[in-house]
C-alpha cells in the first residue's frame, strides 16, 4: 500500500509531496502528461507575473537574474526540486478513477501510455490536478475548425497573417503583442469597455502604444459570434455586425480545472458544480483522507489559486495528516 498518492505533478502536487516527505511519508505522483505540465503549455517566451520568491517550493531559491522569471527557466526549477528530493513521479500515467473502499483506503486505477493499468492502495490521496486540458468554450458556430485554437504557444506561424484574438486578459494581451512583432495583422476582440486592470503593468504602456499607432485593433465592448473559413463575424454593444477577415482565430478565454473525478470520487460540489467543498483549515474534502490542493480547490475563475498561494496547500495536508498518524 501507498502511504499517499498525488495526483498531478504541477508546483502544488510537488510542493504537497515535498511536505509529506517532511513527515515521513514518500508519497507517489502520478501525472498524466510531464512535469509541471501547465506551463510547459504556457507561451514559449512567458515571462510570470510573480517574482520568483512567490513560486520556490521545498526551502529552495529560484535563482534567476530577471525580476519576473521566464517559462522556461520554471521548468528547469521544478525539475530541478523534483531531483533534489528524489520525488517518485509516474509521468504519462492518467488516474480513471478513486475509489473509497470499506476500510477507510481508496483504489487508485490508472493507465498508462501503453494502455497497461495499474491498481493502488492509500489511505491519503491529494488531488492537485491543473486546468490547461479544459478551455472555456464559446459555444458559437466555428469554434471547432481547424484554423482556431484555444492555445498560443509563439508568434512565428503567424507572421503575415490576419489573426483575431478573443480575449482581454494578460493571455490576448501578451499573444497580440508577439504577434505584432512578427508581422501579424491583429484584431483583439473583447467583451470589455476598457482595458483589463490586471494586465501586466510592465506590458500594459507597449500595449498602449500599439493601440494608438494602430499597429494593433481592439474592438472594446464586443464579441465574435461567428466563425467561418478565413472570416469572423464580431457583434458589438449596439447589436451590429462587421465581418472581417481572419487566417486564424486565438480565443483565449481562460481555462478550467476538470471536476469529474472529484464528483466520481464522492467530494460534494458547490451549487454551480464549479468549486469542490473542503475545509480551508486542513484541505480535507467531505470524503475523509481526500484532499485538494492547487487551483483544482478554485471556483470558477481559475485564477483565484495561484502557485503562489496553491504552493502552501501541501504544508497545510501534511500538518493534518501528521495529526491522524500519530
């Protein structure tokens, strides 16, 4: 039997299976896609909105010579933590299921790459799954042709072409400003009067300066209803319509955590379905040795848990867990 199991490898699974270490307790991650997956799928050339004071986990310094660290020097931290504490992660292994068994333990089912399925034991399980395999849809005509993504990784396939970008947050933001630089003809469609007041604001005076030179549109107050083979149809507040031309379509609406497998596993769902209830205090959901850790304990907006605030998630398990086992 597993004397824990977590379940996503993000910082908040990492930093969960760090504190347990700390209370003698090897517990085993199982993720379902790499290491801190969430932001490997991030834009290449991200750079966080946190210093990287806010996103150590385990005691160890997140040394870079930026004031907000990049993408890429994240994923070469978390590796670099998870070798430090020799955490035994199982990577492209997906957990089906959890089950509460009679006594107390649970089943954890899960299947890896190859299709071979594993079945483990545990008294303790901390779900600290992420939330990048689930945009948020528009649910309008379109949205599933091949030219639209839900993701923007980098600017370069884009150069020269028309985009429409759907959204207003620091995601559009960041992408229309790439996209600019490589030649894009980009149009930023939000549903928004005005500018995000949370958009960078290091990022916000360039975004700025795009706007009145005209080097990038923005169409306030409004959203795309439509999408169709090389064009866009965009309502605004009045109710009229303009359709204008569109190579590819970026909606970066934001994403959500996947709240199956906690509705699966027992753990009882605000009104809305869209937040799991726990206690704060210990993390502990309704089903006892189930614990949520990360953004999967947010509501609807996924940024209501950061890695900043989600990273402490682990220390607050362990502590509970400490308490019943000796």
């Amino acid at each position: 039997m597993e004397q824990a199991i977590i379940i996503g490898a993000g910082p908040c699974g990492l930093s969960a299976a760090i504190e347990l270490q700390r209370i003698g307790i090897d517990p085993l991650i199982i993720e379902k896609n790499c290491i801190v997956h969430s932001i490997y799928r991030y834009p290449t050339h991200l750079q966080f909105f946190s210093t990287p004071e806010l996103l150590e986990i385990g005691g160890i310094p997140f040394a870079t010579p930026n004031d907000k660290p990049y993408r890429h020097e994240a994923l070469v931290y978390y590796r670099k933590v998870a070798e430090h504490y020799k955490l035994r992660i199982r990577a492209y292994e997906e957990v089906l299921s959890v089950q509460k068994e009679a006594d107390g333990s649970f089943s954890v089912h899960s299947r890896t790459q190859n299709g071979a399925t594993s079945r483990r034991s545990t008294p303790h399980v901390i779900i600290a799954t992420g939330y990048f395999d689930h945009p948020n849809l528009l649910g309008i005509p379109g949205e599933s042709l091949s030219h639209v993504t839900h993701y923007f990784q980098e600017a370069h396939p884009y150069a020269g072409m028309n985009v429409t970008i759907i959204g207003g947050n620091n995601s559009a933001i960041d992408a229309a400003l790439e996209l600019q630089r490589v030649g894009a003809h980009v149009t930023v469609v939000y549903r928004g009067e005005q500018l995000s007041s949370s958009i960078k604001p290091w990022v916000r005076p360039l975004f700025e300066s795009m706007l009145s030179k005209q080097r990038i549109q923005m169409r306030f107050a409004s959203q795309v209803t439509r999408i169709e083979s090389g064009y866009v149809h965009i309502e605004d507040a009045a109710g009229d319509v303009d359709i204008i031309s569109a190579d590819f379509v970026l909606a970066l609406t934001g994403f959500r955590p996947d709240r199956n497998m906690l509705a699966d596993s027992g753990v009882q769902l605000q009104a809305d379905k869209e937040k799991p209830i726990y206690h704060p205090d210990t993390m502990e959901t309704n089903v006892p040795g189930l614990y949520v850790a990360g953004v999967i304990a947010s509501g609807r907006d996924a940024n209501e848990v950061f890695i900043e605030s989600g990273r402490h998630h682990g220390r607050i398990i362990a502590e509970q867990i400490a308490q019943r086992v000796t």
